[in-house]
C-alpha cells in the first residue's frame, strides 16, 4: 500500500484524476479523511469529469440499505467496464456490512476477468477504513488523504484575501460547510457540534466498539479541545473527568488522534521510552474544534491576544501534522521548542510566537538545533517581528504565510 501526501481538496482532486486516467483495473483508491471536508463534494466531481464511464453509489443512501444494492451496483459498473473502461465511485462505504471482504471479492473478481474498472471507496474515519483495508485489501489499495482545509484551500474557494484566510483559519478552522456561516458565531457553532462533533465522535468512535466508555471519550475530547497546544500530563487530564484509568485516557487520545480530531504529539527523544513516558502536547486538528466549544467563542486578535496567540500556535502545529508531518514537542527544563517537524517540509526546529519576539525567545530553538544539527532552526511571528528574526541570522516567516505555505523553501533532509 502507498499514500499520497495528505493535503488539501485541490491535491486529493488531483492525485486521484491522475490515478484514474492509468491503465485499468489498477489498485483501489481509498480516499480517507475527516468529516465534512469534501469527499463527497470530491467523487461527484470526479463522477462529471468522467461522464457516462463513471457510476455514483452512496453507502449512506436509503436505497443502499435495501437487498441486492451491492451486487447490483458492481454489475453495473462491471458491464460499463465490459464495453470500455469504468469508473465506480463508492462513497462512505463503511455503511455497507462486511465492506472490506465484500470489495476484496469483487475487485478480485474484476482482476480475473481483466475488466477495465477504475475503483474509489471514501470513508470519513480513519478507523473504519484503516482496519478493514489492511486487513481484507493488502496489496490492493493506495490511500489518497483528503485532510482538513490549509488557510489557502479557504482563500482560494473563498476568495479572501491570504491574510484574511490564515486569520480566519486561526479563528473558525477550515470546515467548507461551517466557514460562510461564520459572521454568525451561534449558527456556526451549532453546525460544527451537530454535522462534526458528534458525528466524528458518535458514529465513527463510538460505533466501532472499542471506545466502552462513551461518556468520557466525550469528556476526554472535551479537555482536549479546552488546553490547545498544551502540553498535560495524563494525570492532569484525569484529574478533569469524573473516572479513568491512565492507560484508558491514553486510548481514547490515540482513537480521536485516528479519528481527526485530535493529536497527542510526542515529546521529541531519540529514546522511544523516553518518548512514550513524556506528557502529550494536545493538538486540535481543525481549530473549529476549539473555537466551537470555548465559552467565549472565537478569539478576537485585538482584544484577546494572548488567547489568539494560543489558538496560532495550534494551526500551526495542526497545520504541518495535517499535511503529512511527523510532529513533535521538545522540553529540556527550562527550554521548551514548540514544535519539530519532519516530512515533505524538510527537517525543522519552529518556535511560534505573536507579539512581541525578542532574541532570547530563540534560546531553546537555538540550543535544540545545536544539540540536533539534522534539524534547521525557525522563527513564527508576527510581521513587526521579522526584522528581530533576521538580526539573530536564522530562518523566519510570519504566521499567516506558515499557515499558507508552510515553511520559507525546504531545509536538508
């Protein structure tokens, strides 16, 4: 099994057209990513690029819950495939029982009989879909990741501005269906409850049996999202819910790590026990998430800095984890490096700071890079502060173009 660069709308569109214009029957294409994101949005493009050679089935349509719907889907597409080369388009096939053997069969089937059929299955958890394809279609499958939204995804489809898009991102995540609700802050925040929040976590984590505490998963996700880019010991975290065992807690992170919603990243070492036994820094992968649950909404940038601050630092982080990035946290008291990042990017050491950034606020970064020279120094800050960054002599760029492009050109890898 292979996978693409986990990205946004535009790059899963664009591996996936690539893909299907290969020679057939070729590997099936899982298309994975978190709720509300655009899968479906996505297939059905795909479906009027390809016209009459493709055929839409929706595993969570009323008509695929009757007899036969299966079977009669493939021998749909199976006789499309016979005259020329097809296209089937599978969407949220974890409604469909017994999916993973049920594809292996049929796409078998399909191989055997050399048939010209291009496959795409979408799923919206990483658990439903993870599970099942290694299990039932290894060697069958490459997965394309259609992840949450980077500000410039929002400035493209919305047409703001750059600066615009990566503040808004910082304040209302980048959900397509919540974002044009925004000016609305109490419609905006029931639809991320009820179309993110509880579908991520009622119908992906809790259905799948291996979460048996449904109530403090709930409580987990919630102190979660309430300590952003935080790094809590386990013990803290416990402390804040009505029961759990350490090792239950530690569970129920990695499930909504699996589910999109939240990270756990690592402290960085290169001893894997030191790793493990190190506190988790809390990251929210999509800030909708945070700003959806705080009390007071949304940070204002003015009025509320410091809180403002908080919530870049977690689209940062979010941000590079989001794209495909090994992400950790480095703390050597009393230094603290917010976040190392290996992946597509390069090998990078980031402080992330708004406000005022003075040169000993480097001090960590600096004495991690000598400590770890693999990995090259950089600077997140505020555009008033970039002259600062450039008198120390190490890489810097401004939050809203982090948020954009990520880090200025690529270090060594």
């Amino acid at each position: 099994m292979t996978e693409s660069v986990s990205g946004g709308y535009a790059a899963a569109l664009s591996a996936l057209s690539a893909r299907l214009r290969e020679s057939a029957p070729a590997r099936i294409q899982l298309l994975v990513g978190p709720r509300q994101v655009g899968k479906t949005t996505l297939l059905l493009e795909l479906a009027r690029a390809f016209g009459h050679a493709a055929s839409y089935v929706a595993g969570d349509d009323p008509a695929a819950a009757t007899p036969g719907a299966w079977e009669r889907a493939w021998d749909d597409a199976e006789a499309r495939a016979a005259r020329s080369r097809a296209v089937l388009l599978l969407d949220e096939i974890q409604h469909w029982p017994d999916w993973s053997t049920r594809l292996k069969g049929r796409w078998d089937r399909v191989r055997r009989r050399g048939l010209e059929l291009h496959v795409v299955a979408s799923g919206s958890s990483a658990l439903r879909l993870g599970d099942g394809s290694r299990e039932s279609l290894a060697g069958r499958f490459e997965r394309v990741a259609l992840t949450h939204w980077p500000a410039s995804e929002l400035a493209r489809i919305f047409k703001l501005s750059t600066a615009s898009a990566a503040r808004e991102l910082v304040r209302f995540g980048g959900y397509p269906g919540a974002f044009p609700l925004r000016r609305d802050v109490v419609r905006w925040q029931a639809y991320v409850r009820d179309a993110v929040i509880e579908p991520a976590i009622g119908r992906d984590v809790l259905t799948l049996g291996i979460a048996r505490r449904p109530q403090l998963v709930r409580q987990v996700f919630a102190a979660a999202v309430g300590m952003p880019s935080e790094i809590v010991s386990l013990q803290k975290l416990q402390g804040q819910l009505e029961r759990g065992a350490l090792e239950t807690i530690a569970q129920y992170l990695s499930l909504l790590d699996e589910a999109y919603l939240v990270a756990p990243l690592e402290k960085y070492s290169e001893r894997v026990l030191r790793r493990r036994a190190a506190p988790p820094k809390l990251v929210a992968l999509n800030n909708a998430l945070i700003s959806a649950l705080h009390p007071e909404g949304p940070p204002d940038p003015v009025r509320d800095s410091a809180r403002f601050g908080r919530w870049v630092e977690n689209a940062c982080l979010a941000h590079a984890r989001n794209t495909g990035h090994q992400v950790w946290y480095w703390r050597e008291e009393p230094l603290e490096v917010d976040g190392i990042i290996d992946g597509p990017w390069g090998r990078w050491a980031v402080e992330i700071k708004t406000g005022r950034f003075e040169a000993r606020d480097a001090d960590a970064l600096l004495e991690f890079t000598r400590r770890y020279p693999r990995f090259t120094p950089l600077v997140v800050v505020d555009a008033a502060s970039m002259a600062v960054v450039k008198a120390l002599g190490t890489a810097g760029v401004t939050w809203q173009d982090f948020l954009l492009h990520g880090p200025p050109g690529r270090a060594e890898a």
